[in-house]
C-alpha cells in the first residue's frame, strides 16, 4: 500500500464507527459489535502497515478500566510493532471474521464474548493462508455521550502472560533495544560453543548389534506435532492414547520428541511403554506417558525437568533423549522452544529458507503447542522480538 493510504485505512474504520454509533435504526447490540469489530479491525490494520493504531475513540477514558487497558493494549503494540519493523514480518492481507458467542446488555453497560479469528498471509509468502484470533476476549462496554466504548478487555495468551497488566511500558520499550543486542550476542557464542551437526554422536553398533544411537526422525516430530495440534480451545486435536492435562505443553512436546525417535502411534505400544519410552530401565531416569498419567519423574509434562533431564543425559552421554541450548541460526524441524520466564514450550514443525541461505532466521520458524493451543503458526507472530525465547536443540537418543 502507498505511503500515502496508510492514514486512511486507519482513519476510515473511525470514521464508521463514529457514523454507526449516531445511528438511530441500529440497535445497542449492533453498536456494541460495530465497537468491537472496530477494535480489531483497527489491530488487525496496524499489524499489516506495522503501525500502532490510535485506538483512544474506542475507549472510555474518564473511567479507570478504560484508561488502563488502553495504556496496556496500546503499549503490547508498540513493543510488538518493534520487533515486526525489526526483522520486517507483514502482513499483505486479512480477512476479519468474528464469532460472538455472547453479548449481555443491562442498561448502558454490556459484557461481550468474542473470539477475533482473522485469516491472513506474510508478505514474504503471500500465497500461504494462516489463521489466528482463537482466544476468546471478554469485552467489557458502557455507554457514555450516545457511544459505546471499551472498558475492559480480558483474554489469555502467551504475550499477556510474559508482560501482564502493570507493566511500565516506557521502561520496558527503553530497554528493548539492549535486551535484543545481549540477546544477539548469546545467539552468536551459542553458534561458535558448539557445532549442531559435528557434535552428534554417529550411530554405530551395540554390544548387542543395535544402534547405540537412534537418529532424530525431525520430519516425524513435525508431521506428528501438526496432526495432534489446532487452533482451537479444547483437547479435540489431542492424542487421547496419552493423558491430555490442564497445563499440557510440555506432554505435548514429549510426544513429538518420542515420536521423532520411532515411538509408534498404537495403543498397546504406548501402554506397554515400549522404546523410546523409558521405564524400570537400568542406568536410566523414567520417561513415559499413557492414558492413565506420565512418571513421577516430571521428565515428561514438566518443562525444566525436561530440559535439564535432556542437557543432563547430553553432557553425561546417558541412555535417552539428549539435547542442549542451542542457537538460532542452527535451529531444525522437531527442536524445542522455550519461552523466556515462562514454563511454556513449543516444537518446531517447519523452518521456511526465505532467504535461501544455510541458517535458521527468526521469521522462518512455525510451531506447535498445547495449552495455548497453536497449530503451525509462525513464532514471529507469537513473540515479535527474539529475546522473549529461547532454543534446546534435540540432538540424538541413546539406547539402553
């Protein structure tokens, strides 16, 4: 879009908002959605032209509620806006279409239920359709000068999680620039302290005539991680051959790891916990899951035991999953992301070569995860800015 337009497309949806609102023939129901719809449409608009909207006609300022979620979503732009700009992730195009599961009027206030869904694509691949606005948004509205207007909005997601309501915007905005050239850094010691490839151990034969190592299957791990993910709330895309939990990343995460080392998609296989499953196996630590629950070792469902149980058998060459922290530019299909200060991971289920060089850049990365649920979504999108994540490259498996 011309440098000339940008304004308009965010002016123009003011502009019908103020017309609908000084509408007579249209019912409060109506208005309240067109004030909503306003809303995301102006988010949705900002995130195309990476610009932050002026959303301040939308909301009720003079209350508390109204200015401090203005404050907060307005802020979450900005600091979103810098990383998009940063490493030039667009949008070319959307298509906005809500669901309202609810909306409560009493009087001139209403509370409102909304999931946001938008289809979109990137610039840099615009014949790819994704789609996002699965969290559902309980919107609260009052009436005030013949207008509604927001007070309140309420939903999760991994952002809010990391940066929550109270966040002093200024500060963490002033210091985003250094956290991402520390961050930078690390990516580049990382790069140098070890090499992905060289480092894995080659698969040769046991005293038994087995592989003493098995290979990372990587495109397993990630056609598994897309069949059992979505974008939708719920466990209706889960693998019910394993205990689905309230926080389930990290069990999601582990089938896809089991799955890329050979683990077979079978019932009895899984209940009998058989290889690469580990249980009651001589100089191993347990890692298994059923149905029924998982082993109390947490080497499964839980993030850091994971991780350190995974760096651990690495460092030690022990029986089992083995990884480290790796970088960015080395980061494949079936690899794991964490997201900084949050018991939260993904798995990797595509790398796309934009650029059609040897290393893994920031916006060629998509994941999978449970709990949010999120099926083959770019990370750029989840977390703008780099620094909020970081990589455990899974590397091999030893063999009891």
């Amino acid at each position: 879009m011309p440098a000339s337009l940008e304004p308009q497309a965010l002016s123009v949806p003011q502009a019908q908002y103020q017309a609908a609102q000084a509408d007579s023939a249209l019912t409060d129901g109506e208005k309240i959605r067109n004030a909503v719809d306003t809303y995301f449409t102006l988010r949705y608009t900002g995130r195309r032209l990476n610009r932050v909207p002026d959303l301040k006609f939308l909301f009720a300022i003079e209350s508390e509620g109204g200015q401090t979620c203005l404050e907060y979503e307005t802020g979450l732009l900005q600091y979103c806006s810098y990383g998009w700009q940063r490493h030039t992730i667009q949008w070319s195009a959307y298509n906005y279409r809500p669901e309202y599961p609810q909306i409560f009027v009493s009087g001139n206030k209403a509370i409102v239920q909304v999931q946001p869904w938008v289809d979109y694509s990137y610039a840099d691949v615009p014949e790819e359709r994704n789609t996002a606005g699965s969290e559902l948004h309980t919107i609260k509205v009052r009436k005030a000068h013949g207008a509604w207007q927001l007070v309140e909005d309420s939903y999760e997601s991994e952002l809010r999680d990391m940066i929550p309501s109270g966040t002093d915007f200024h500060s963490l905005l002033a210091q985003l620039p250094r956290a991402e050239a520390l961050w930078e850094a690390e990516q580049v010691s990382l790069a140098q302290g070890r090499d992905k490839q060289a480092r894995q151990p080659a698969d040769a034969a046991g005293a038994a005539g087995t592989l003493s190592y098995r290979t990372y299957g990587r495109s397993a791990a990630g056609a598994y991680a897309r069949r059992y993910s979505s974008n939708s709330s719920g466990t209706g895309s889960y693998n019910l051959k394993f205990k689905p939990y309230a926080s389930d990343c990290q069990n999601f995460v582990s089938q896809c790891v089991w799955a890329g080392f050979g683990g077979q998609d079978d019932a009895a296989y899984i209940e009998n916990h058989s290889l690469p499953m580990l249980d009651a196996i001589p100089g191993a630590e347990d890692w298994w899951c059923d149905k029924d629950g998982t082993t109390s070792t947490w080497h499964w469902t839980g993030v850091s035991y994971f991780e350190d149980w995974v760096e651990t058998n690495d460092s030690q060459d022990r029986i089992g999953v083995q990884g480290c922290d790796g970088s960015l530019s080395s980061v494949e299909v079936g690899d794991v992301v964490r997201q900084v200060s949050q018991e939260h991971v993904f798995i990797v289920d595509r790398v796309l070569n934009l650029d059609g060089d040897e290393f893994t850049d920031y916006n060629e990365i998509y994941c999978c995860a449970h709990t949010e649920n999120r099926r083959d979504v770019r990370l750029a999108d989840l977390f703008a800015n780099p620094s909020s994540v970081r990589f455990l490259w899974i590397l091999t498996y030893r063999n009891p």
